[in-house]
C-alpha cells in the first residue's frame, strides 16, 4: 500500500506542479507570438524545439535513468551503493555535456543552413550553454527522484518556467523593434537565466538533504559493481532518454523538414515561415499543455515499478503498470475531447487569427493534433513501465519507427496536399500513433497487465461523452449569444466542473484508486456517506 500511495502522491505533485508550468508556458507563447508576429515566432521555434528536447531530457529523460538504479538500490537498503553510482554517473554526464554544448556552437551555422533560415545561427551559441546546464539539473532530479523526494523537482521546473517566461518577455519587448529575429533572441535570452536559478536551488537542496540524511545503511551491493553501473550509465541512460523524448523528438522534425520542402515547392520564404509559425509557435503548444501530466505519471512510475521490480513483487509491478494506464486515460480522453470541440476556436482567439486560411487550418491541424495529444499520453505511459522493469531499449527503437513514419508520411502528404500545413498535423498523428501502439503491445507481452475493461474503458469514455454533450452544448448555444471567444473559455469552465462529477458519479475511479491519493481516504468516506458508492 505504501509504494502505490508513494506513486499517487508523487504523480499528483508533479502532474499539479507540471499542468501549472504549461499554462504559464501557454501564456508565454501566447504574448510572444502577439509581440512578434508569426515570422518572429518561426524564428523562435527553429531553435525552441531542441531546447524541448533539453527540457525532456532534464525533467525525465536522465532523471529516469538514474531514479530506476536508484531506487533500486535503497529498495535493498543500500544508500551507499546509490551514492556512489550517483556521484560517477554525475561527473560523466557533466563531461558529455560540456561535449556537447561545444559541439553545438560548432555546428550553429549548418544546423541553420539545414532548416533553411540560415541567419538564425546566433540563436543556438544562445542556447548552447543550456546544454551543460541541463545535463546539471538532470542529474540532481534523477537523485530527488529516486528517494521518491518529488517536491524537489517540481519547484525547480516552476523556478525555470516563470524565469523562463519573465526574462523573456522583457527581453524580447526590448528587442522586438529592430527585427523578429532580435525578438526571438531576446525570448531566448532568458532561458540560460533561468536554468542557472533552478540549477542553483537543486545544489542546495541537495547539500540540505545530505546533511539531514546522516544514517548509513547496511551495504548489500559490491561498491565496484556501484562504481560500474555509474560510469556506464551514460550509454546505458541513452534509451531511457530517447523514449522519454517521444513528443519533442517527433515534432523536431518538423523543423527539418517543413521549410525547406514548402520552398522547394514554390512557396516564398514569409508564406513558409508563417506556415510552419502557425503549427509549431500556436497549435502545438495550445495542444499538448497537458502533456506534462504524462510526464508526471512517467516520472513517478519508473522509480515505484523499479523498486517493486527489484524485491520481484510481480503483482506489485503490474498493478502499479494498470494504475499508471488508469490515470493517463482518465486524463487524456476529456483532453482528447475538449481540444476537437473548443480547441480551434481557443487558437483563433488567444493569436488573434483573421486570415480565412490560417483560421481553417487552425481548426483541422487541432482536431488532428488532439488525437496525437491522446497516443502520446499513452506510448509515454508505456515507455515508464518499460523502463521501470529494465526493458530500456524497447521504447527507444519504437520511437525510432515512429519518427521515420513521421517523415515518411509527412513528406508524402505535403506532396500530396500540395503544401497544405495540415500534413503536418497528419503526420504527427502517424508518428505518435505506431510509436504508442508498439509500447502498448510490449507492454502487454512483458508487464502482463491486466485491464478491467469497464473499469478502465467504459466508464472514462461514459464520463467523458458527458463532459463532451455539456462543452458542446454550452459553447455551441452560447457561441450566437456572447461570441466565440467567451463562448469557448465558458465551455472549459464546463468541462473542467462536471468531468470531476462525472467520473465520481459513474465509479470511473474507485475506493482503492482513492487510497492512491493524499487525502483519498477522505473523499472515500465522503462520497459513500453521500450515497455515491456503495
């Protein structure tokens, strides 16, 4: 009961803290694009998407490479074998991220070239340092992890997204007048800033945590065997990180691919930027701002099932593994939802959209998006439960199938499509489909989970069609009534209210998922005094 106690508390503080950095982040966007315009946002997301890629790697990516051993290690009462694998696998991490901030700065201007705007070099010798810093932040998470510490974590990424957000909207309103790239440097500017402060608080969290934990426990582990797995665990962290960067590794490619193939065909380098601004800079981050939800439930699952997996509770292994997929369902079907019937409308509104074919597109790129939203929850749930019982590799080649069906599908239907952006959208839906569905079949092939159909089907998707007629009926109702933009943040408001009293109503979550949660037991007694359940 503790371990699964231990999950829901962790996933809920990092799932509260992570959906509070999106919005914040979602804002962020919002203004930037309004400061400097869809050629200005282009700009900023040639260079945003692999900072994604730094941002997954230091929230989940190595932290779960090194949380799994970790825990493992404490599981068998071994602290001192988890400090030592700890403190080598530390400083060879920090030696490959000095590698390859330098690498980086060597190769800015190909990797420009490469995208097609090629005077955007500037901007990656400004995200260069982020590199080693986020390989820094990384590893002190990996460790708070591990000894299931999540507070840690989570205010660290609120340091880092609100530095993040108010250092660079100043800049870039400071900047924004001489050019949309200077806008876009100046927005850039404040994420090497923030990491710095977030990196800061994690040292001395750290140093804090040391002194207080002073009790050393019985060694188990051969500490040669401890000082092997920490200077290994750079090659062996290498498919943790690739599977954990599923969403950002897949929409990458997008930036290799979508400008330079739309002026191949013709278009004029403002009409692709503006393009490709519309999908990366609007409809992906209004989309997948619940996406670190996932990530909190990815997070707190690869440490609980790596411990469970190391005393060879198998039971234990798959009812975490079921719990985990229970969650991400009950979170990512309303999400699902609520993006295909308000979403078109939320991105016309908060861009302030008034071209008939931005305003189109909009709307079939989020319908599309929506349903990507829902497989990536899924194949990132299933990549942690993969990864907690040591199966590292298998999410990793998954990934790499559904990254070539990205581009694979991609390219032929922008040729298809004859450059319509919504290609994209499909593409991205593709990619995110093959990589979920194989982590899916692994895991039924190795976990054995086990999933009560009613419980974990029928009756998210009967809460979720409830949610979904009172969204659609208010937002459709009102929408002639007080236009479309207070019609659809009504309809949220809506959504928001009765999926809670839906899923409640209809025993989606059940007494023993209650006990999962800080005060379950409360909200246990009081929906069977009030006569919900039986």
């Amino acid at each position: 009961m503790a371990k699964k106690k231990t999950f829901g508390s962790g996933a809920l503080v990092l799932g509260s803290t992570g959906l509070l950095c999106s919005a914040i982040g979602c804002v962020f966007r919002i203004i930037l694009a309004n400061l400097i315009g869809q050629n200005g946002i282009a700009y900023y997301q040639m260079v945003y998407p692999l900072y994604s890629v730094l941002t997954v790697i230091a929230s989940v990516g190595i932290p779960a490479a090194i949380s799994r051993p970790v825990a493992h290690y404490l599981a068998m009462d071994d602290r001192d074998g988890a400090n030592l694998m700890f403190k080598t696998a530390f400083w060879r991490l920090c030696l490959a991220g000095a590698a390859a901030t330098a690498a980086l700065c060597v190769f800015a201007k190909p990797l420009a070239a490469l995208q097609g705007m090629a005077e955007a070099y500037r901007l990656y010798y400004l995200i260069a340092p982020c590199v080693l810093l986020t390989v820094f932040i990384a590893c002190l998470r990996g460790w708070f992890q591990g000894v299931m510490m999540m507070g840690m974590t989570a205010t660290s990424q609120l340091i880092e997204e609100l530095g993040k957000t108010v250092l660079g909207l100043a800049f870039a309103l400071f900047w924004r007048k001489l050019s949309p790239i200077n806008g876009a440097f100046g927005a850039i500017l404040g994420i090497p800033i923030a990491e710095a402060g977030a990196l800061f608080y994690l040292l001395i969290g750290r140093l804090r945590a040391g002194r207080r934990r002073k009790t050393r426990y019985r060694i188990t582990t051969d500490m040669s065997r401890a000082r092997a797995l920490g200077r290994g665990i750079g090659l062996r962290s290498l498919p943790v990180i690739l599977g954990a960067c599923i969403q950002p590794i897949i929409l990458l490619m997008d930036n290799v691919l979508v400008v330079p193939m739309l002026r191949s065909m013709g278009f004029s380098v403002q009409t692709a930027q503006a393009r490709f601004g519309l999908v990366s800079g609007m409809i992906n981050p209004v989309a997948f701002i619940a996406s670190s939800v996932g990530v909190a439930i990815a997070m707190s699952l690869v440490p609980t099932i790596a411990a469970s997996a190391a005393l060879r509770r198998r039971d234990e292994v798959e009812r975490n593994a079921a719990a985990g997929l229970k969650v991400t369902l009950l979170v990512a079907l309303p999400c699902m939802a609520g993006l295909m019937l308000v979403g078109p409308a939320l991105v016309r509104v908060l861009f302030r959209l008034s071209d008939p074919d931005s305003m189109a597109a909009a709307g079939t790129l989020m319908r599309s998006t929506a349903v990507s939203f829902f497989m990536l929850m899924l194949a990132q749930t299933a990549t942690a439960i993969l990864q907690g019982v040591n199966h590292v590799r298998r999410p990793a080649v998954h990934l790499c199938i559904g990254t070539a069906a990205k581009l694979g599908a991609t390219w032929l239907l922008l040729r298809v499509l004859q450059g319509d952006i919504a290609a994209v959208g499909y593409g991205t839906l593709i990619g995110f489909t093959v990589t979920a569905a194989l982590d899916l079949y692994s895991c039924a092939k190795i976990v054995h989970v086990r999933l009560d159909p009613v419980m974990h089907l029928v009756r998210p998707v009967f809460a979720t069609l409830f949610m979904a007629v009172a969204v659609a009926t208010v937002y459709f109702g009102l929408s002639i009534l007080v236009g479309e933009s207070i019609a659809a943040f009504i309809g949220v408001l809506v959504g928001l209210i009765t999926y809670p009293f839906a899923i409640l109503r209809l025993q989606a979550v059940s007494s023993e998922d209650c006990r999962l949660l800080p005060h379950g037991i409360e909200l246990e007694y009081f929906m069977h005094r009030i006569g919900w359940w039986i």
